[in-house]
C-alpha cells in the first residue's frame, strides 16, 4: 500500500476490481492505465487489452 499509495483506487477502478474477483476475471479492456498497478487477490496481475 505505501508503495502505491500515491495512486488512489476511485470508486469505479474497486467497483470493477471487486466483480473481476468475484467473477474470476483476469482479462480486462479499459483505458485506465492504473490497472496495470492493481493487482487480484491472488497477486496476479490483469491482462490489460490496450485500446
């Protein structure tokens, strides 16, 4: 968390991070480039598609 703390988790990017868990996705389409930092919470890190 300190390493990353300067990059703050809005709402939406938890929302989405939450269904992505819960629905066990890994592959995600979006033009944020935070999920490139986020992580699951096996550690596993998105397969981010570019736009």
């Amino acid at each position: 968390m300190e390493k990353y703390q300067d990059i703050p988790m809005d709402l939406a990017n938890s929302s989405l991070v939450a269904v992505a868990e819960s629905q066990k996705i890994k592959r995600i389409f979006t033009l944020d480039s935070d999920f490139y930092v986020y992580r699951l919470y096996d550690k596993d890190a998105f397969e981010v598609i570019p736009a």
